[in-house]
C-alpha cells in the first residue's frame, strides 16, 4: 500500500517537450544527462533516435531490458566511453572485463560475497559510522556529502584491508575525488570515441593518474600480504587471497588482486557516498518519514548489531534507501553495443548501434510506477529484493552482472544512516532546490550545508 497523504516531490531537471536539437542534445549530455530527456520517453516502451549519423534506441520495457541484460547478455558489450572513463580506476577487475574472463573473475569473487562473509565485515561498517559521528561531534551544521565520502571510504577501506590508518584513507579518497573532479571527467572526445585508445592526446592525465593509484594500491595490498595473518578471514583481501578457482585450483594473480581490490574501492565508497547523501536530502524534504526513521532506531540501536539479521530491525530504513536508489540510481544511464544483430521487442537492432536503458527514465516510467515523481518508500514494502525481479528497478543492474555488492552496499548504508539518525535531526537552511546532476553517477548541482540537532 502506497502513503496516502500528499507525497514529497523531490526536485528533478525539467522534461522537454520533445527531442534537443542535436548540438543541444550532445552538449546536455556531456553537462547533465537527466536534462536531455522528452516527455514521451516517459511513456514509451521503445524508441529509435539518430544522433550525428549515429543510430541508437532507447528500451524502456522490462521485459527488452531482461532480454538485453540476462537472456543474451553474451551479445552486449559496453561501448569505448565506460573503459575510457573507469579503466585509470577499476584496471583490468571484474567491472569491466568481458565474456569468459569476466565469467571466471566473477566465479572467483561471488563467495566472497556470501551472507556469512557480509556478517564479518560489518563491524568495519560500524568503526567506520562511529568514526564519522566522532568527527561530527559538537557541530550544529556539516558537509555531510563530504561526511559520507570520508566514512563510506574508511567503510570500505577496512573491510577491505582493515586499514586503520586514517592519513593513508584520506590520501586514497582525495585521488578518487581528483579523477572524478578533472581527468575522469567526460568529455566532447570520448562521444566520438570508437575504440578505449581512440584520439590518444586527451588520454594522458588519465594514464599519469592511472600510475599514480596503481601504485598506491598496489603498496597497501604489498603491506597487507606482509602483515602477519590470523587463522580466521580479517577482511575482503584476506578472502581475495585465499580464493581458489573451484575448476582449476588456480588462485588470483598479484596484480589481479590488486585490480579487484581498485574495482571494489570505486565500486563500494563514491556510489555509496551518493545513496547516503540523496537519502539524506530526501528526509529533510519529508520530516515525517526522518521521524519514523528516528523512532524505528531508538528501538534497535546500531551498536546492538551484530549480524545481518539484525539489520531487519530497520525495515522501514531498507525502504526509505531502495526509494532513493530508485529516485537516484547509481548510474543514470546504461549503453551497450550488439555485437551481433538482434531482435528487442519485435524490433530489429543491428550490431554496432548503441542500446540505452536509462535508470533515470525507466525508474520514473509513467507506466511500470504509480506516482513516479513522488518520493513513496512505501511501495517497495513485502519486496526483499526488488533490483532480482521485473526489470523496471536497476539500482544494481540486472541479469548476471548484476552487482556483486549488493548486500554490501545496502549494509554498509543502513549502518552508517542509522548511526547518524541515532544522533541528530537533518535539515537544510537553504530553500535553494538540490538538482540531480547526471554524469557516470548522479551528483548535486550545489553541495548544501545540512544543520544537524542532537538528539534529546
């Protein structure tokens, strides 16, 4: 049952009447692209669009996307931009391998991501959310954008290898930062881009940063393996390291560890960072929903957590989170190329034209949601894993790349809000709207400063 009193609408860029020009269209890309979309994208299953010669579709039915993303997942291949923009980061690690090499990483890694695993590394979540309300107390206002990106960094951070080291955290969170802010920004260049090497000459501060995060990651994992081991798993890298191939026996390669471990530490901190702050905007928005949050913690405080059992004490907290995913999905938008034509929806495609899906759209499709604008954490209520079925909800994807750290995330999240709520009531001063800017994920048009009151 959908809340019955008048919903929040959060604010959203305006919805254009019909297509952009296309020099308008390209350069709204680059800038924001939530603000390029035409009324009827809302409401149309499938559409057909050219763009400068370059044909494209954009699959708004659940069940082409099923079909796109899990049924012939094997013929879609991300196109040039995703490795131009995340290799510097991610290397060679399950994000963004392909075919049989993607399949053996992900059967490398998917047990580490068990329940049982989970329940180890949710004390890192908990230093990491104490940390955080440590370095907030005594302020009456914060960043608390900047609050997230530091905790959900130290969060992962630790689970990763139990790094308590903050100086070395912050030096890792303010490289990722430097790339997003400058060299893995996108740009006019990587549009027209056909292969990850294409036009050479604006690559090379993404190579001079690709060196300098190698290195740096490359000695934490070096200082991590040297460090003396317990009989039990610490952390993500003790299990990296004892993973063996279940069909070979083989075990991961150094700069194989590494390169998972750099996929992990962008996969699970800025993303995080993200949900953490939009959920946190959407409560100062709806001061009712902030309250029952508030009430339903009391009840179960963080520091009685132990296990993810546990976290199903905070069941109105899940909704509120899987809402924001659905108002602000981590990547607003998802491009892939046929390798081979096919047939969507009765429709022809031919290899080498881009397919969309687009988060952002689909998450606010006038036909798969009732009030799609509205912020309604309620309609998500008696779905344990909504993102695992229908395929009009892709927070974390769908079929099988769907994110490995699902759990991981959603745990981490309910911890960290959860610590903070137990301490203080979030507003914003400014009536000045947050707009969602979409670039790889979506930012803040401006960083608001929250006021933060102490619990009595």
């Amino acid at each position: 049952m959908l809340d019955t009193i008048a919903p929040v609408i959060p604010p959203a860029p305006p919805i254009h009447p019909k297509d952009l020009p296309s020099i308008k269209l390209l350069w709204g890309s680059i800038r924001n692209s939530l603000a390029i979309w035409p009324d009827y994208a809302f409401d149309v299953p499938f559409r057909r669009n050219k763009l400068f010669g370059i044909e494209s579709v954009l699959i708004n039915d659940p069940a082409g996307v099923r079909h796109m993303m899990a049924t012939n997942t094997a013929n879609y291949v991300r196109p040039a931009i995703v490795p131009r923009l995340l290799r510097p980061l991610a290397g060679e690690g399950v994000f963004l391998a392909e075919g049989s090499e993607w399949r053996r990483q992900r059967r490398l890694l998917s047990p580490s991501f068990t329940p049982n695993h989970i329940n180890i590394l949710l004390r890192h979540f908990i230093a990491a959310a104490n940390d955080m309300v440590h370095r907030l107390e005594g302020q009456s206002s914060a960043n608390l954008l900047a609050a997230y990106q530091t905790a959900a960094l130290d969060a992962v951070l630790r689970a990763l290898f139990s790094m308590p080291d903050q100086k070395e955290r912050d030096r890792l969170g303010d490289l990722v930062r430097q790339y997003f802010a400058g060299p893995g920004s996108p740009n006019i260049f990587d549009s027209f881009a056909t292969s990850e090497t294409s036009f050479a000459f604006t690559l090379r501060g993404r190579r001079a940063f690709q060196k300098r995060w190698v290195a740096a990651v490359d000695a934490i994992v070096a200082a991590r393996r040297d460090a003396p081991v317990g009989t039990d798993h610490r952390d993500l890298l003790d299990l990296l390291i004892a993973t063996r191939d279940p069909e070979t026996g083989d075990s991961l390669a150094a700069d194989e560890v590494r390169d998972q471990c750099a996929t992990m530490i962008l996969a699970g901190s800025e993303t995080t960072a993200r949900l953490l702050f939009w959920t946190s905007y959407l409560l100062t928005l709806d001061h009712n929903e902030q309250g029952r949050l508030r009430a339903e913690v009391a009840a179960f405080p963080p520091e009685r957590v132990t296990t993810l059992d546990d976290l199903g004490h905070w069941p109105r907290l899940r909704l509120v989170l899987l809402e924001a995913l659905r108002l602000y999905p981590p990547l607003p938008l998802l491009v892939r190329e046929p390798v081979e034509d096919d047939v969507i929806m009765g429709e022809p495609v031919r290899r080498g034209i881009q397919v969309y899906v687009a988060p952002w759209v689909l998450h606010r499709h006038r036909k798969h949601w009732q009030h799609p604008t509205a912020f309604m954490p309620n309609r998500f209520a008696g779905q344990p894993s909504p993102w695992t079925s229908g395929g009009a909800y892709l927070p974390f994807g769908a079929g099988p790349r769907i994110c490995i750290g699902a759990v991981f995330a959603l745990s981490e999240a309910q911890i960290v809000l959860a610590t903070l709520l137990q301490r203080y009531t979030l507003a914003i001063e400014s009536k000045r709207p947050v707009m969602p800017v979409g670039r790889l994920t979506i930012l803040a048009s401006y960083v608001p400063t929250f006021k933060l009151e102490r619990a009595l």
